[in-house]
C-alpha cells in the first residue's frame, strides 16, 4: 500500500508485511539469541560485550533513520535494530537529512555489524567448529529474505546503501510479482 505524502508516496507496512518480517527475524534471532547464552558458557563478560557492540550499532544506526519516512515508527530493521529508528526520533528529534552525517553512520553501523558477526563467529568456533557455519547460515538467510522480500517496498531504499543494492538485485522480480496481483 502506497500512502501519499506531500513530497512523495510512503510505502505503508502491512499487516502481512510485517508477519513476513517476523518470520524473516526469526533466523537472525535464534543466531543472536543462541549466540548470547553460548559465549556465556565461555565468560559472561563475551555477553556482555556482544550485547554493547550490539547497542553501539543501534545508536549509529539512529544517525542513518534521519530523513526515514518510518523514524519513530515501524520499520523492519534489518538484524532487528529496531532501536536505531526510536533513538533517531529521541536523539535527533530536531536534525535534518545530511549525506555526510548519513554516510559516516552507514559505514560505522556496517562496520560494527560486521564486527558482531566476527567477534560471534570467533569464540563460537572455540566451542564447536560447527556453531560458526550455523550462525553464518541463520545470518545469510535472513539477509537473503530481508534484501529479496522487503527492501524493494521500503520507502527509503533510495538513501539507504542495502536498500539500494537489494533494489537492484531484487527488485525486477519483485515489481513482476507486484503486476501479477494486480
């Protein structure tokens, strides 16, 4: 569903829309969650420092929802950061779009991400060579099916640097799916 704003039409998030994004978290959630109690069989202290790497993204993350039609609403975030979009609203309430500031969150948010995905697959593969290759399948079928079924609709996949690699992947088939309902 298209809404018509001032500027431009906002995709608007259905109900099944947002069933199929749960389904889609559900990947990176068992990885994530699982993730977290096996490195605090090593040391609590993993835990504790995955679950900040975790936060640290989301507050950069909050720097790239500036200028998101869905900023302090539902978004589906990709990895679940949904805390970015509502620190956005929090943090930077009264900030407008800047390409600069954009890009320096982006990088640093992909970054720390990547960082997650390491530092978890490191100390995984402490404790079983085959905790890693799980979590990096869990991870990869939840970009799969986040870039392929939600980025084409998203009402930022013009600014956002997934959403406009997931568009040219993706979207044809997704446009062509569209046209068929219609």
């Amino acid at each position: 569903m298209i809404a018509n704003n001032n500027k431009k039409s906002i995709y608007k998030w259905t109900l099944r829309d947002k069933f199929i994004y749960f389904i889609i978290l559900v990947p990176f959630l068992i990885a994530f969650i699982g993730t977290t109690f096996l490195l605090a069989t090593i040391s609590i202290y993993l835990t504790i420092i995955l679950l900040s790497l975790y936060i640290i993204t989301n507050i950069f993350q909050a720097g790239c929802c500036i200028g998101c039609p869905y900023r302090g609403k539902y978004c589906p975030a990709l990895c679940g950061v949904f805390l970015g979009n509502y620190l956005s609203a929090k943090l930077y309430k009264n900030r407008k779009f800047n390409q600069k500031f954009f890009k320096i969150n982006a990088t640093i948010g992909e970054t720390l991400l990547i960082i997650n995905i390491i530092f978890s697959i490191i100390f995984l593969f402490f404790l079983n060579f085959f905790y890693p290759i799980i979590v990096i399948v869990l991870i990869a079928i939840h970009f799969i099916l986040f870039f392929s079924l939600l980025c084409p609709k998203c009402s930022y996949n013009n600014t956002c640097p997934g959403g406009q690699t997931a568009c040219k992947l993706f979207k044809n088939k997704s446009e062509e799916k569209n046209k068929k309902r219609e």
